[in-house]
C-alpha cells in the first residue's frame, strides 16, 4: 500500500501503526531482536553513503539499548573502526571493480571487428563475473560468527545486487529454518546497475531467476526493500515483488537548515559526493560556461573525489581546475568540513545519469531535501521524479546534455525566491521520515510483524 506522499511506502511498526514506533516495545517484548546484524560490504571510506549510514543506525540502535554488530570491508579506514566498532571482513566490495574493468575491456577490444560491437564476448564475461561474485560473498557469509544466524537477530544489508543475492539465497536455504535471521535487503540498484561503470545485459534475467528462487522465504524470513517509489513500482512491474520502504538515513550532525542568501550575494550551486560520468560529472565544464553567459549572480561550489580510474572523469578534473571562479572541494572530507560546506550552499545540482543511475536513491538529495534545500536533477531518475511529484522543490531537464543541465539551472533561478520558500516549509517533515530512527523502526517493525505472523 502506498502512501499518499511519494516519500515511501507505508511503515507498519510492531504496534501496528506509526504513532506507535517500535521502539517502544518493552525489552521483554518476544518480537525485540537479541541483536541487530549490519553487513556492508560497501563500507570502506568515510566518503561512501554506507559511512554516514552505518554512524545514523548506530546512533539510533544504541538509544534503544539494542545490541549490533556492524561487518564492512577488510579494507574499512581505521577512522570507521575506531567511530563505529566496524568488523573487517568482506573480502569483495560491493563497488569494486578493481579488475573487472580490465577483463571487460580486453573482451571488448577482442571482439570488435570495424565498426561492430558484438556483445557475445562480453556477455559470457558478465556472467562469469556475477558467479565468481556471488561465490566470494557466499563464502564471506560462511565466514561470519555462527551466532548472527539465528531466528532472534534481525540481519540488515544495505545494498544488494545480482552480484550478492544468488550467494545470499544458496546460504540462506542451507540454513535450517530456526536458524534463519529476519533477512532485510535494500534493493538500492536497478536490474542495469553494474559496478563497472556500464549497463548490464543480463540484469534483469539475474534478477528474475533471484526473486524466483527467493520466493518460498520471500516475506517469511527474507524482506526485500527499496528507498523511493520508483524503485518501488520497478520491482513490482517487472518482477511481481512487493517492497516495503526503508528510508536512505542522513547523517549524524544533520543539515542546518540553510536560510536565503543575503541580498544581492551570489546563490551558491553544489556538486557533492563521488565524482564519476554516471553521477553527470562530465557535464559541469559546459554547464557552468553556459550559465556564466547569462551572467547570474551565482557561485559553483564542486567536490572532487575520484579513484583516478576514469578517463572522462579524469579530464573534467583538468578542465575544472582551468576556470576561474570556481571553489573546489579537495578529495573525501571530515563530516564537519563536508557538512559546513554543504550548509553553506543554496541548491544541490544532482544531474545523474538516467540510465546507469536511474531508480537509485540517494544519500546527498536526502540531506538537501531535510536541510530545506531545493534541488537540480535529471527528470527521468528517483530524485526528478520526486521533484515532479511534488516531494521536493527543484528543477528537472530532460535533455541529457550541458545545454539541458543550465536549462534547468536557470529556470530555478528564475524562482528560486518561491522554490526556497516551499523546500524551506517541508524540510522537517521530510528529515523525520528520513533519519536514522525511522531506518530502525522499519527494521523492528519487519522483524515483529514476522514473529506476529
């Protein structure tokens, strides 16, 4: 059922309502979790949207008194450890593509004669890499300590793919039923989703024949999740799977809720989060001399953090660090640095791929929309969606381009006096949904409502 608000689907909690969140069960409840079970294998740095994930879920977990576990990548910074109690262990991340990029391209370059393209080559290699993936974290799982397998626990993955689910599924049926956690899976990515940086060719057969073989646990012990209702309806059209909603938390040290610029100073634009061409990094050089020719009162505020593994990213660096005008960001910074920046700007500028990205959620336009922040996005992705429906106040385009992009810059601009007012007004009920209590109550409220069942 879904709510009237496109912010998510409803949340039933342990008592059957939301004015009755789980976290009030009294601690003899039967329905209370012995331990609540992250396992990330996103985890890494503190850049990463598991980082401020893993920081909220904690926070709210330990108000309440609930005892965790949090299991992220053997590569975890040494900071994540020492803030979160973070466990070292997956030996695969779930963005890694250490490799695989390599074998892609020779298959490509292997298998091209003139001008064609044939995809044989790297279609037998996709599915090879989806098999050698799900093996490691098969064996990942069969690592973990025995008594996170338990009827009692509630065990959380944020973020799962085609490259995880068949590993997760062969581990789960091999467990005996008293042994099977209350499983909650986050679908954040859609059936094209690679982490290599291009479109999947068998993504949706993967995922047809996971939710198939899911199917006798599916809403007995394994709850599947998506974060925004295109994600949502996605699933449901194309896969007959019903998802409940589970909120992406912003962090700890939540967005001030920033007030208008002062008369006649400049409107700040920003460009935050992981540089790459599927988050529309490529098109800020052009973008920004368009919007200059319109000579706005405007100032671009752009992050650069990248793995130096991406041509186009690489050159757009280069081209960037050429202009004038511009303040740059340096690299992944401290939660107080990242959050005094991000205060201080005026609009969000989310110009994601709407194809590579598409029905993702994501972190970033959470803590705008919170902060009161209005928002420039692609319209055919989750976060143009919510803007068109009427959730958060922002600008979408169409046209996958520059000339697209400050389009839309300049239409908000235009009213950016009435759009601030309006993103202003919502802001505190939007962070309410969205913090890193809610993200609990889903969890106990899941885990109740199949012990109730």
């Amino acid at each position: 059922m879904r709510n009237a608000e496109a912010t998510g689907l409803d949340i039933v909690s342990a008592e059957g309502s939301e004015d009755a969140p789980a976290d009030h069960q009294a601690p003899g409840d039967a329905t209370r979790p012995m331990e609540v079970i992250v396992l990330d294998n996103g985890l890494i740095g503190r850049g990463s949207h598991s980082y401020h994930l893993a920081k909220e879920v904690i926070r709210s977990l330990s108000a309440r008194d609930l005892p965790y576990r949090l299991f992220g990548t053997k590569a975890v910074e040494k900071q994540i450890i020492a803030e979160t109690g973070a466990i070292p262990h997956f030996g695969w991340s779930l963005y890694d593509h250490s490799g695989l990029v390599d074998i892609l391209g020779f298959i490509h370059r292997a298998t091209t004669f003139g001008n064609k393209k044939p995809t044989w080559g790297l279609s037998w290699t996709e599915l090879k890499i989806v098999d050698f993936l799900n093996w490691r974290f098969r064996r990942d799982l069969a690592r973990l300590p025995a008594d996170i397998w338990s009827r009692d626990t509630i065990v959380v993955i944020p973020g799962i793919s085609q490259n995880q689910i068949f590993g997760l599924l062969s581990h789960l049926k091999a467990l005996p039923p008293e042994r099977r956690p209350s499983m909650i899976c986050q679908l954040m990515f859609p059936p094209s989703w690679t982490p290599w940086n291009g479109i999947s060719i068998h993504g949706e057969r993967l995922y047809r024949e996971a939710f198939d073989l899911a199917r006798p646990l599916t809403n007995q012990s394994l709850f599947f999740m998506t974060d925004n209702n295109v994600q949502h309806d996605l699933f449901l059209k194309e896969f007959a799977v019903e998802t409940d909603w589970l909120p992406i938390p912003f962090a700890i040290g939540a967005p001030a809720i920033k007030k208008p610029p002062a008369e006649n100073a400049p409107i700040k634009l920003g460009f935050f989060g992981y540089s790459k061409t599927e988050k529309g990094f490529h098109l800020l050089p052009d973008t920004i001399e368009l919007c200059r020719r319109q000579h706005q009162n405007v100032e671009f505020v752009i992050q650069i953090q990248h793995g130096m593994w991406e041509r186009s990213t690489i050159d757009t660096e280069q081209k960037l660090r050429k202009m004038e005008g511009i303040k740059l960001l340096e690299g992944v910074m401290s939660s107080d640095d990242y959050y005094r920046e991000m205060n201080a700007v005026d609009v969000l500028l989310l110009p994601y791929d709407p194809v590579v990205y598409g029905s993702r959620g994501s972190a970033i336009y959470t803590e705008s929309v919170a902060a009161g922040r209005p928002v420039v996005a692609t319209a055919m992705t989750s976060i143009g969606q919510s803007i068109l429906h009427g959730d958060a106040e922002g600008e979408t385009f169409e046209t996958y381009t520059s000339a697209g992009f400050a389009d839309a810059i300049q239409n908000l601009l235009s009213r950016f006096s009435d759009c601030k007012t309006r993103a202003m007004q919502r802001a505190a009920s939007f962070a309410q949904k969205h913090s890193g209590d809610s993200y609990v109550d889903v969890l106990l409220a899941t885990h109740a409502k199949r012990h109730k069942g």
